[in-house]
C-alpha cells in the first residue's frame, strides 16, 4: 500500500492521539490512587478556552505566549481537580456524581463557554499556534521524517511523560506508595503512608494534565475555538485508561490508536471516499464501547484488574 | 526484666468490658502464649500494646520503661509489631515492595526492584523465613503471605512479634515451619507473643501462656514446669460458667424423619481455599444440632453452601428428599431453609428500609403477601403487627430497622425466619451484640421452633449456649467435624479439647 | 472532628439541606459573574423575570421543565441502584427519532392515533438505546457509565447525519427554505401535542405525563414487586441476593425503564415543542444531562424531581430569552454543575452527625452491630462507613 497514506495516518492520529495521551496519563495516576475522575471533559475544555484566551491577551514573543497559556491551562485544571478533591475525599461525596458535576460544570453550556463569550474567543485562529518543530533537520527523510522529527514540542513533550509516569511508579518509592495506596489503602495506611495526601496530590496532577491536554486542542490541533471542540475526547480518555489496564505505555499505544481512528474519516475523505463524515466521527465512540466490552470480559481475574481501591472511601478505623 | 509488659490494663467498650485489669510480661528471648476464647480480650490486649487502642486505666511498659503509644507508628519505633489474622499484604505487589512498603534504612527516591529485593532476601535468609522476593502476593499460599507480614516486621528490627492466631490460615507442615522459624528468632533475643486457641499447638511452641477469659487474666502457666496438660489449660479456658436460664432441651425420638442431610460437603472460600472438608451430618424434625468451635474454621461457608449463597465444590445437601441446587439461595428458600446469618444489618435485614419491608423481604412474592404484581402493604403490614406483637419486639412497624436496637432487630430477623414455616432453620451467631433479656428472648424463640417441629442448625462460638440449646453438638476444628456428642451432660473438657483441635478418644 | 452516621434523616433536613446547597451555588455562580464584569442581582431578576414572571414566561418555562421531569426520573431510577445511567442524553434523542417516524407515517389518521403511537415509540426508542449499556452491565459487567455516555455521541451523530447529511425520510427535501439550510419534515397537526390551559398558562401534555409518571414511579417503588425489588437491592445489594432475587435481571429492567422515561422526553420535545426533528435544538438544550443534575438537588425523590424540573426549566428558559451580548453564555451550564457540587456536598449533613471530640468507641473483640450497609440517597459515597 502507499507510504504516504500510512505516514499521514500514523501523523494524523499521533495528533490526535497526544491529547488523549496527555490526559489519560493525568487520569491514570489520579486513579491509580484510588480516585476516579469522571470529570475530564470539563477540565479539558475549561483548559482549552483558558489556553485559548491568555494566548491572545499576552504580549511577548509565541514561545512565551503559549508557554503562559500552557501554564495557565494546567492551573485551571488543577484548580478544578482540587475542588473536586475536597469534595470526594474530605466531604465523602459519591464520586460517580461529583465527576459529572465537574463535567457540566466546565462543559459545552458551561465554564469553558463561559470564559469563551467572556473573552470573545472565536474560530479565527489566534496570534499564537503550536507549530511543528524540524529536529536535526531531518523532517525530510521517508517515512521517519515526518513522524519523529516533525512533531511539535507538547507531542515530543508526551513522549518524555509516558516514559516518566513509567519510573515513577515502578521504579521510585513513592511510586510503590502510590500504588499501594490504589490497591489497598488500609495496608498502606498501616505502614504510615498517608492516604489522603496521595490522593489529593494525584488528584490535582491529573487534573492540571487534563487542562494541558486541552490546551493542545486550541493552541496545536483546531487550533482555534469553538464550543465543546473536545468532543468527548475527555470520556474517550477515561475508556482508555481502562483499556491499558492502568499502564503508561499501553496507553500511548491506545491513545494513538484512537488518534487513528478519529483521523481516520479525513484522511478518507481526502482521498475521495465518500461516506457520510457522522459514520467516521462515531468510530472512536463505537470503539471505545467495544474495547470495554472486552476489557470487561477479561477483567474478570482480579490480577489485570484496576487499582482495588478505585473509588472506594477509605478511613482509619476510629479510636 | 520483661521485654514487655502490661499491667493493670483496663479498656471498656459500650457495653462490655473488654479488659479488666489485664497484667501480663513476656521476657526477653520467650514465646509467650496468650491464650482465651472469642470475647475473652486477647484481640483487644494486644491492639492495645501495638498502639490501634488506648487503654482507659494502666500502663505499657517496654524494657522497663513505661511507653504511650498514640498510633502504630510509635509501636513501630519502639519494636513492637503485630501480625493480624487479616493480612495488611498488597495482591498485587512484589513480595519485595510489600516489606519494603512505607520504611526503608536509606531513605532514597529510587526504589528499584532488584535493590529491595536483594534487601528482603538477606532478611528471609537470616531469619529462615523463605518466600521468593520477587513473587506477586496473589500468588503465594496463605502460609507464604504470613511470612511476608512476619518479615516486615524482622526487616524494620522487630524485638517483640505479636502473631494473633497465626496458625489458623495454615497446614500443618506450614504450622512446623512457622514454629521453627519462631524459635529461629527468639534466640537472637527477640520476644514473640502467640495468641492462639489451640491448645496442641501452645503447648509445642510456647514457654509460658497467660489464659484469659472475659477481659481477665485467669492464669500463667510455665508450660516446661508444669507439664504440659492440655486438659487444665483447657479448664482454665473454658471455665464453669453459671449458664443463663434456660429450658432444657427437648429429647427428639429416634424416629422423627430427617430434615436436613448433609452428605460429604466441601466448600471453598473466595480464595479457592477449601474451608469446609468433606462434613457429613443430619439433623431430624424438631431437633435442634449445635455447632461449636472458634470462630474462623469454616462455620460461615458451612451456612452459606447449606442456604445457597455459596456454592460448594462437593457433595450434596438435601432438605427431606429434595437435593438443593448447588449456589441457588431461591431453591434453598423455596425448599423451606429459614437462614439467621452472622451480617444481621447487611444481608439478613436492610437497616435503611422500614420493618414492614424487611418483614417482606423474602415472602414478597407469595400470595399472602402480594396481588398479581402488587405488593399488598395491608397485608405486609398485618404480618408485621403480627409478628411484632408475637415476638415481643418493641418498635413501630414504619421505623426504619436502623432505629431499632440491636436486640428488636435480631427478634425481627429471628421472627421473619421462623415464621416462615420452615423446615430447617440455620442459625449463625443467634446472640452476638445482644443484652442479656434479648438473648433470653431469642434463645425462647428457637426453643419454640424446635418444638413445632424445625430441624434446627445453631452454629455458635458460645460453647455455654450451644450447650443449653441442642439436642447433639458437632465440633468442628480446621473445617472437620472432629465429633458429634449429646448436649445432656456433655464433658466439657472433652469439647474444649476438640475445639481446640484434639482428637478425644470416642 | 468526627463524623457519625445518623440511624435516621428527619425529613425537615432533607427539605434544607438542598435549598442550602441551591442557595450556597448561586451565591458562588454571583462571584464568578461579579468576577467578569457582571452584575449578579441584575443578572439574577433578569433571570427570575424571564423564567417566572414575564407574561409568557411561566408557559414558557413549563415548555422546558417539561423533557427535564422526564429525563430526572430517568436518572432517579437507576441511580438510587447507584446503577449511573448517564445515557439519558443519548436515549432522549433516539425517542424523538422513533417518535418522528411514527408521526410522520401515521400523518393522516386521527390525532389521538397519532400521539398515542408517538408516545409508544419514543418510549420503545429510548429503551432500546439503553438496553444496550443494560445488557453489557448486567451479563457482562461492563462499566455502564462509559458505554451508556459514548452511545450519547453516537445517537448525537445519528441525529445529525438524519438531518444533515443524507436524503433520509426524516429531512424535509421539499420546501424552499429546506433547500437553503437542512432542516426536518414536520408533522401534520395530527402529530401535535395539545396542552392544557389553566388561566394564561398553557401545560403541554409531556408535562402531564411527566408528573403522572413520577407519581406512577413512586406508588410503583411503594407497591409493586419490581419497585420492592428495586428498594431492597438498593438498599443492600447482598440482601437482595439473600432473598433469592435475580440481580442481573432485574438491572436490564430498570436500565430499560430508564430509557423509556427519556425516550418519552425525546417523543416530547418533538410533539409538544418542535414537531419536526431539530438536531441542533436538541444537543444545544441538553436536557439529558441537566436532568441529572434535577434528579439529585431532589434528592432522588420521583414527586422532587417535578419541583427542580420546573425550576431548571426557568434556568433554561431565561438563558434563551435573555440571550445576547450582555447576557454570558454558558451561564446555565456553570450554575448546573455548581448546583450540583454544593448537592452532593450537603449530602455529607444528611448522612452524618458532626461530633465535636475523637471519643470512641471503636468495636470489641466480638464486634456489635456494625452498620455497614449502603445509604439511602446515593450521592455519599457508598463505601463512607463509620
């Protein structure tokens, strides 16, 4: 088959790959400490339209302009990860129901809107952009070229994360702790680890990647505004997390594969396939049902399974 | 000078006292046998000297010095470890990451796998407590996981090992090891106290034990002076009690049909380990068969494979002359098996929902109860006047079962099943938690259901109420029955050494 | 500070504790709008003028409330199983495309033919949209909550391609303003719901039958087997197994229940608001979710939930009316989801007891009662024991 057909899927869904990437690795680490946060897609957006505005509003030159907006997304997100902290882990609420809360909250007819019409975000493209960066010179060569040399800074950037999300829990002490306390926050307690704590900082972690993800939507991938441009990439993300059974590089494999997926109806459309777009657009979301039907059936041994403790309130017996 | 000590030790609970004035030394170098049945405060002693409690009245000394202990971490530091019966292990983690969890000599950032499971290995080496470092607990036996607790313990320099009933979980060449290995450790110096009761097994390991029974010390014994008689010590333990009142029993006839067969019957619990083996017994209309022994060998499973909600790996269990169909808790109701289970507030009633629903809660669907796909709440609610007024509960029918006593709810529960005309009717802890006129009330009930004619199984940690209330009483050890006896003027003794796990000459 | 599980709600707590959490979000959404520029008391009786007391306004904000009763009860049914059907959305939209092709169909024949048959079918369309998550959740325990929210998207580009992207039977392909921009067929005035009029104040049939079947779901939770059935696995899934009952069955039901409740809204909003399938209006109002957001401020109490339907039909009423430069988009969806945040925190005061002093008890060697059992309203986490 033709390279160049492969190459630009293999481009394409790295593209798109990179925010589910990106916030899948926020919300394995907030689950992996027995959290879950359904609330990914407010964070994202919220995220979006935050990098979206502080991009146009600051002066400077584009590295320092984006840098900015960069920051400031993530703190958006992390902003609304500790509100949904407070709420779940100090106030015991159900957090099935919280997360949704934070998901309308930040949603399509929420905050991210909010902010959207506040600062006259529209779909004109910004001052600013991501752009592709040429590494070593050598975005030229076949088929490598364009995937390893030719992607921007936040792609190479993901890269970098997947591999130290990877040390961190396996290789590092507090990493074991972490896990422990996913898996069963009552042993970890009894050896002094504080299970709150944990929670709460991976928490506010997973959120501030949420809002890193999507910021790359507004400032790389569009890259411009409009309202719910996400698309559901949030709960994808969440499907994701599953489907690499809560590890990095499995992940990227997934993110990737849905990146694929996703690009997949333009890329046929660019090449005179003609089927209606809506039967492409539903493919990740077909898929990503698919893949949790299976996750599902084989998640039936504990061995594979998610963090024990998902989910689950935990508190010292009083005394 | 003891290595621990614990004097004059008092901790009450809402209800119940459950140390009073507890003194108790273990020296230095000793196994220490702290030895006592369920509710006797062993538990609660040696929480207490691992920093979980704090005592009302008493001191805690370690070395001669006096410690306060306000959470484990200050056990910990003071050498003080306990290994509970319920593991604190991680499934999913290395052998290596569980010890290592929480602590480590250096204090790095890096903990990589090869380093810490060189570490652990050095310590399993030294203290003879093998178990491949780097094995995922799930995979290991249960023998296996004890000895990781064990070594996190020896891996933070443990000086005094509490094990809480350790051989419970094991078998028999894991229970020869464990006792090498605790040798192995008292002579470098370090103190182990053993809760246990069995009586075989104290005796083969320990040097000195200390009984207690219902929150006081009622005996040291030097087991290598005074010989080892397992018959004192299991006086000392069990004790003559002065037994409630209560009716006798009633005699059944050799002739009553049989209610309830149980044929060869095994069952596994939720970790593939096979707790009930190979039990056989049968009990006939209106008797009422007693089960006695520590809580944890197997009775659970026993009620659950004979009520359906757990399914056994083999053998059959027959109400009259139908075969229950194996995991089906709708065949075993519909056979007319009335269950009393151990979680009153969890399975056997809904503490959120009201009297009348949970009067309802089995029987929703019989035509007494319902019309077509209705639920008749007249009728639900005649039933439960009904019951409460037979039964002598005190509360209304529209309170929520929450809001009643614990007693009323257990004369709910107890009336709700025995008032379904059952056949056979298992009982699992009839009179936990209750006060002294709700246990009369509730052990009348049986009584009464024996007498209309149910095949009773009445499986209780109390040996003085199983006594008071059987026909024959089965001991059951290790998920055997070790014998079945008559109640009347059963020898005591002999019981408590089946308990415990001794055969008695028949 | 300890907190200490209560045996019983007295009913006065369970009244204040959501107009407090109600109150609490609005006084912070007030921050947010004074934040960026806006004045909150003004934007607020705007806001109550448009929803309530404007001369059309209370039809109006009828009109919305309507599809919300229905998609709350939705979400009360199976989330007091703490079973999350989030799909509401999604079911919402497949009952208005079976309504839609039933009304178109039956086009001549008479009117309570029509709406009879509408009715059926949005209701059988959105059962059937659930029955999908039902079945993966209840025989193959597959996490409802993904699958029920990605048919969403999926039903989102179904209704969208209908209309826009094909020559289907539901798009009007005859007349010259549906040559310029897509648009669907409408349906004859066979096909059009009638509403009741009370004194200027037009109540549209989907609201009647909204309220009727939140009666209809509480007497059913009260008198039917199934709605025993229900209760009693809510309340304590082991005790429903205790009682010999069938859980995966009975979750298929109340899954498939649940849909048909928003596909109903779905058949609704065709027959009493847009008589024609309108993709956009619908995925812009989002009734699905928002009726969530209903079920829990009232407290998952099906006659409750008419109550916080009408008033976040206000909510969605006013947004439109006012909509405008001066009047910030996304104003709904930011007080929703606060709403929904102080909700589900002040269900921590219904659940416990705050004590002032860490005193004890903690359990004796052979332990009493120990409540362990899951809590009535399932917004505290089901696992917070004490």
């Amino acid at each position: 088959m033709n390279h160049n057909v492969i190459v630009t899927l293999v481009v394409a869904g790295i593209a798109y790959g990179t925010p589910l990437l990106i916030a899948g690795l926020g919300e394995l680490l907030t689950e992996r400490s027995g959290v879950l946060n359904l609330g990914i897609e407010g964070m994202m957006l919220v995220g979006a339209a935050t990098a979206f505005w502080v991009s146009k509003v600051v002066g400077g030159p584009a590295w320092f302009a984006l840098l900015v907006a960069a920051a400031a997304a993530m703190a958006s997100g992390a902003a609304m990860a500790l509100v949904f902290a407070v709420v779940c882990i100090t106030f015991r609420a159900n957090q099935v129901v919280t997360g949704l809360a934070l998901a309308i909250f930040g949603g399509s007819i929420g905050l991210s809107s909010y902010l959207a019409s506040s600062g006259k975000l529209t779909k004109a493209a910004g001052p600013h952009q991501i752009r592709a960066l040429n590494v070593l010179g050598l975005k030229g060569l076949p088929i490598v070229g364009p995937i390893l040399f030719h992607e921007d800074v936040v792609v190479y950037a993901s890269w970098a994360l997947v591999v130290l999300v990877a040390l961190y829990l396996y290789t590092t002490r507090l990493g074991l702790h972490l896990r422990a306390v996913g898996e069963q926050p009552q042993a970890a307690d009894s050896m002094g680890i504080s299970v709150t704590l944990y929670r709460y900082t991976h928490t506010v972690v997973g959120g501030a990647f949420a809002g890193a993800a999507g910021a790359y939507y507004s400032l790389a991938l569009t890259p411009s505004w409009s309202n719910g441009l996400t698309a559901g990439a949030g709960w994808i993300a969440l499907g994701l997390v599953i489907f690499a059974f809560w590890r990095p590089g499995l992940l990227m494999a997934g993110a990737y594969l849905f990146g694929i997926v996703t690009s997949l109806g333009f890329t046929l459309q660019a090449r005179g396939v003609t089927l209606p777009p809506e039967l492409f657009a539903a493919l990740p979301y077909v898929m990503t049902v698919i893949v949790l039907v299976l996750t599902s059936s084989i998640l039936s041994g504990r061995r594979l399974g998610s963090p024990a403790a998902l989910a689950q309130f935990y508190e010292r017996e009083e005394h | 000078m003891p290595a621990i000590a614990a004097r004059g030790i008092t901790r009450r609970f809402p209800g119940v006292v459950a140390n009073d004035r507890v003194s108790f030394e273990v020296l230095p170098g000793e196994v220490h046998a702290l030895l006592g049945e369920n509710g006797s405060g062993k538990t609660t002693l040696c929480k207490i000297l691992t920093g979980l409690y704090r005592p009302d009245e008493g001191e805690v000394h370690i070395d001669g010095r006096r410690v306060h202990f306000t959470s484990p971490r200050d056990a910990f530091d003071a050498g003080v470890f306990m290994v509970q019966q319920h593991f604190s292990l991680v499934d999913r983690l290395t052998v290596a990451e569980n010890v290592v969890l929480g602590w480590s000599p250096h204090r790095t950032f890096r903990c990589r796998a090869r380093e810490i499971e060189a570490e652990v290995a050095a310590t399993s080496e030294r203290f003879n407590m093998r178990v491949d470092p780097s094995a995922r607990v799930w995979q290991l036996s249960v023998g296996e996981r004890q000895r990781v607790e064990i070594l996190k313990a020896l891996y933070r320099g443990a000086r005094i090992l509490i094990l809480d009933e350790p051989t419970t979980v094991l078998t028999p060449q894991e229970c020869e090891h464990l006792f090498a290995s605790l040798r192995d450790m008292t002579a470098s110096g370090a103190s182990v106290v053993f809760i246990s009761h069995k009586l075989r097994e104290v005796t083969a390991v320990c040097d000195r034990v200390t009984v207690l029974r219902r929150g006081r010390t009622v005996g040291a014994v030097d087991i290598a002076a005074a010989g080892a008689d397992p018959r004192a010590l299991a006086r000392l333990m069990v004790g003559h009690e002065v037994s409630l009142a209560t009716k006798d029993p009633l005699v059944v006839g050799a002739d009553a049909p049989v209610a309830l067969d149980v044929r060869s019957l095994g069952v596994s619990n939720d970790f593939g380990r096979l707790r009930i083996k190979d039990v056989s017994f049968s009990i006939r209309r209106g008797e009422v068969l007693g089960v006695a022994g520590v809580a944890g060998n197997g009775q659970r499973e026993l009620a659950e494979a004979i009520t359906g909600l757990r399914s056994h790996t083999a053998g059959q269990v027959l109400v009259g002359e139908r075969v229950l169909r194996n995991g089906s808790p709708g065949d075993a109701i519909a056979a007319g098996v009335a269950y009393v289970p151990e979680d009153r507030m969890g399975t056997g009633l809904v503490p959120s929902l009201k009297v009348t629903d949970n009067v309802a809660l089995k029987d929703f669907r019989s035509p007494e109860l319902s019309r077509g796909p209705f639920v008749s709440p007249k009728k639900v609610l005649a039933r439960t006047r009904d019951l409460l007024d037979r039964f002598d509960v005190s509360g209304r029918p529209d309170s929520t079962v929450r809001q009643l006593s614990g007693g009323n709810a257990q004369k709910v529960l107890l009336a709700r099943e025995m008032s379904s005309n059952p056949r056979v009717l298992v009982v699992a802890a009839l009179t936990r938690g209750l006060d002294v006129s709700a246990m009369e009330s509730a052990r009348a009930l049986l009584l009464e259901a024996a007498g209309r004619g149910v095949a009773v199984l009445l499986i209780s940690e109390d040996l003085d109420e199983v006594l008071d209330l059987s026909d024959r009483v089965a001991v059951v050890y290790d998920g055997r029955i070790m014998g079945i006896v008559g109640a009347h003027g059963a020898d005591r003794d002999g019981i408590g050494l089946m308990m415990a796990g001794i055969e008695v000459a028949a | 500070m300890r907190l200490e599980r209560r045996t019983t709600t007295p009913p006065w707590l369970r009244v204040v504790v959501p107009i407090g959490a109600l109150a609490v979000a609005l006084v912070l959404v007030a921050i947010i709008l004074g934040a960026s520029g806006h004045n909150p008391l003004s934007t607020y009786r705007a806001m109550f003028r448009a929803g309530f007391t404007d001369r059309g306004a209370l039809s109006a904000t009828l009109l919305n409330a309507t599809p919300l009763v229905l998609t709350g009860l939705c979400a009360v049914v199976t989330f007091r199983m703490r079973i999350y059907n989030i799909g509401g959305e999604g079911q919402l939209y497949v009952g208005a495309v079976a309504a839609t092709a039933v009304g178109l169909a039956l086009g001549g024949r008479p009117s309570g033919l029509v709406i009879v048959a509408m009715i059926a079918a949005g209701m059988a369309g959105g059962a059937l949209w659930a029955g999908i998550p039902g079945v993966l959740r209840a025989y193959v325990n597959t996490n409802e909550i993904l699958t029920s929210l990605m048919l969403n998207y999926v039903a989102g580009l179904l209704i969208l391609y209908l209309i826009f992207d094909s020559t289907s039977y539901w798009r009007n392909l005859t007349s010259p303003g549906a040559k310029v921009y897509p648009q669907g067929k409408m349906l004859t005035s066979r096909g059009w719901w009638p509403a009741w009029h009370l004194g200027g104040l037009a109540i549209p049939l989907g609201f009647v039958l909204g309220a009727g079947l939140a009666v209809g779901v509480t007497l059913a939770l009260q008198y039917t087997r199934t709605g025993f059935q229900m209760r009693l696995v809510a309340g304590s899934p082991a005790a429903g197994r205790y009682a010999g009952i069938d859980t995966r069955r009975l979750i298929l039901v109340v899954m498939l229940l649940s849909g048909a409740l928003a596909g109903l809204a779905g058949a609704s909003q065709v027959g009493d608001f847009s008589h024609l399938l309108d993709p956009n209006g619908l995925e812009q109002a989002m009734y699905g979710y928002a009726g969530i957001v209903g079920a829990a401020l009232a407290g998952f109490e099906p006659l409750a939930v008419i109550v916080t339907a009408v008033f976040l039909g206000a909510l969605t009423n006013a947004a439109v009316q006012l909509e405008g430069p001066s009047f910030p988009d996304g104003l709904v969806g930011t007080i929703e989801g606060t709403i929904l945040f102080c909700v589900v925190s002040g269900a921590l005061m219904t659940t416990y007891r705050v004590h002032r002093r860490a005193s004890d008890p903690g359990p004796p060697e052979a332990p009493a009662e120990a409540i362990t059992s899951p809590v009535e309203t399932s917004l505290v986490d089901s696992r917070a024991q004490s």
